[in-house]
C-alpha cells in the first residue's frame, strides 16, 4: 500500500457511473503567449466586453502526472507545445507520488526530480494550470513522521467521508501547500484521485449504502479558507473533484468575497490513452473529426457553449511513452485549422476567475449527441 499504481487509478467514469459521483474538469485559459521565465504573474483576464464572445473556452486537465511515468524531458516537451500553441489547461503535481520508491518530490534527491521541479514551476507560464491530485494519490500522508502509516485510508474516498471536519480538511491541506512551498511549487486547485482499490471500492459502496457518495461540504470551506490566506495561486480555485455522468453547469461550490472555489467539469472522456496507456482508447476524432464536422468540441463549439473542459492522464498522453500523444497533437491542429476564430484556450483559474468575477456567464449543459 502507498504505491501508486495504474490499477489503483479508478476507471473514473465507471466509478462515476456507478457511484453516482461526478467530475469535475477545468482549464484555464492561456492568455499569456509563451513560456518566458520572466512573466510569472496571473494571465490578466480579457476585459468584460472582449474578445471571447462567440468563442468557446477550452481547457484540459492532465491527471497523474509525474516523472517517474515519464520524465522531465517529456513534461519539457509537453509543456513546449503548449506553449507553442498557446493552449490553456493543467496538469498535476503529485508531491508524494509513489513516495516508498522515491520520496517526496518536495525533498528532491534525483536529478529528474530537481529536473521535473523545474519544468513543474515553469508551467503556468506555458499556460499550465498545477492541480494538487491531494499529497500521495494513495494513502492520508502523515505530515508529522513522513509518510503514510499503514493501513490508511485512501485520500479520493476521505474527501466523501461525512465525519471529517473543516479543520481536518484544512490542516490536511495546508500540510500540501507547505511542501509545495519547499520547491516554490504553487496549486492552483484540486483534482480528486480516484482509486479503484479494495478497500476504497468497499468503503464507496458502504458509504452508496448509507445515503449516497457525496463529497463532504467542509472540504469546500476548507479550500476557501486557504484561498483567502493567499496559499493557493489565485483567488478562485477550480476543482476536479464532483463527478456525475451527465453534465452541469460549472457551479461555485464555496464563495466569499473574492474568493471561490469551484467545480468546473469535464464535457469530454478520456479518449488519449486513459491511465492504462491503451491504443484502443485513443480518439481524436472524439473530440474533433479530421474534416471539423463531428465530435465533442465541435458540438459545443456550434451550440456556443461557454466553454469546454477536456481531460487525459500523464500515462497516455505524455509525449514519452503515452499512446494518445500524437493524438493530442492532432486535436489541436484540427481546431486550429478549422476553428481558428472560434475557440480560446485558458486554464483552468483563468476561467473561474473570469465566472466569479461576472465576466463570464457559463453556458447551460449541452447534450452529447451519443448520450
Ligand atoms: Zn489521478
Ligand atoms: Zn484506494
């Protein structure tokens, strides 16, 4: 236990299909051109008239992703084509990834760790969201003696346990922004890592039993509360944490002032790879036909969506050893050539940012058409 594993990784949509839970998938938008090491501050929104009218805002969140999958030259690679295509969107940074193999990145003892790190705190200039997947992806971490003790529960499922308090939630947390702040790694929000163990699948459906898997409201208030200390990036932080099959509407979970906390969900499944790397899940033409006809995107762009959240994992999409990169690659070429004036990438605070401060209004659902 404590490792994490691809087999560990939920198959989210089966999860969520039969556990009722629902995801959440944001980006944020890159309205920063490149990655220049200098520009580190907030991509400044577009002014409430402009120019995002009539285009849908795309973002993506990449789950699990690590240097141990694969490195920091492809997470260098990755991050370079975002930045060359000015996409917006996000990607994880798991501190305690498989932290019994290799330790925390947040104490790095490699060359590719302090590699990765660097590439890490590069990414939001490339217009790259960081989403804390909470500290391990495994086990509760235990901030006081370094690890994970045994027989702990998973994090995803302690996000639905009703019993936890606020402050719970809170110090949790805050134990995973200190350890950020050790490498100068700052989250943006939050992604749930799902987990398809034994004990995390006996205690769903025990808690299914007991009135529903439903994420614990303090977890909401906890986020906001350590927003507005500052500790996270922005002042609104987006989470890949709800789940549910069909979609909603992106929903401030927590709000106070400036600050909110966000679901933003994603519109699109993962057809790069999913976190089994399969060349049997890899689709570009989920999201976009070859001739800009059909798919995901293309259906939200025409229905003027708002915007539209896709999401992969590090396994299958990284440009290394993923199988679904070249079709990653592909997608974005097809909306350029096809939607050029009609799409607007940004990550995923960007875009909450925006909805909390009014200047965006997020469209209502749009019906996929094979639903
Ligand atoms: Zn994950
Ligand atoms: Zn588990």
């Amino acid at each position: 236990m404590g490792r994490i594993s691809h087999r560990l990784t939920i198959r989210r949509r089966d999860f969520l299909r039969q556990g009722g839970i629902g995801l959440a998938v944001g980006a944020a938008g890159s309205l920063l051109a490149g990655c220049s090491s200098q520009s580190t501050e907030k991509g400044s929104a577009p002014s409430p008239t402009q120019p995002f009218d009539g285009k849908t805002i795309l973002t993506f969140y990449i789950d699990d992703t690590n240097p141990y999958t694969a490195g920091a030259d492809a997470f260098k690679e990755f991050l370079d084509f975002a930045a060359a295509h000015q996409l917006g969107g996000e990607s994880s940074v798991i501190l305690g990834y498989n932290w019994e193999d290799h330790g925390l990145l947040s104490n790095p003892s490699t060359d590719e760790q302090r590699s990765y790190i660097e590439q890490a705190k590069r990414a939001y200039d490339c217009g790259i969201d960081t989403h804390m997947e909470l500290m391990t992806h495994s086990g509760l971490f235990d901030f006081d003696t370094g690890q994970v003790s045994d027989g702990a529960q998973h994090e995803g499922v302690w996000l639905h346990e009703p019993e936890v308090s606020q402050d719970q939630y809170e110090a949790y947390f805050r134990g995973i922004l200190d350890e950020g702040d050790k490498i100068d790694i700052r989250f943006t929000g939050v992604t749930w890592p799902g987990c398809g163990c034994d004990a995390c699948e006996l205690r769903y459906s025990e808690l299914m039993q007991g009135g529903g898997v439903k994420v614990n409201p303090n977890l909401w208030k906890a986020l906001l509360n350590l927003a507005s200390e500052g500790r996270f990036r922005g002042e609104t932080v987006p989470c890949f944490v709800l789940g549910g099959l069909e979609e909603h509407a992106l929903a401030a979970m927590a709000s106070e002032g400036k600050y909110g906390v966000y679901d933003l969900y994603p519109h699109v499944d993962d057809f790069f790879g999913i976190w089994d790397n399969l060349p049997e899940r890899v689709n570009a033409d989920t999201y976009i036909s070859a001739d800009g006809t059909s798919g995901r995107i293309v259906e939200k762009i025409n229905a003027g969506a708002s915007h539209c959240v896709l999401y992969g994992h590090w396994q299958g999409l990284n440009p290394a050893t993923g199988v679904g990169w070249d079709a990653f690659k592909t997608v974005v070429q097809r909306l350029e050539s096809h939607y050029p004036d009609r799409i607007l990438w940004m990550r995923p605070s960007a875009l909450t940012d925006l909805v909390h401060q009014g200047d965006l209004i997020p469209s209502q659902p749009v019906p996929a058409s094979d639903a």
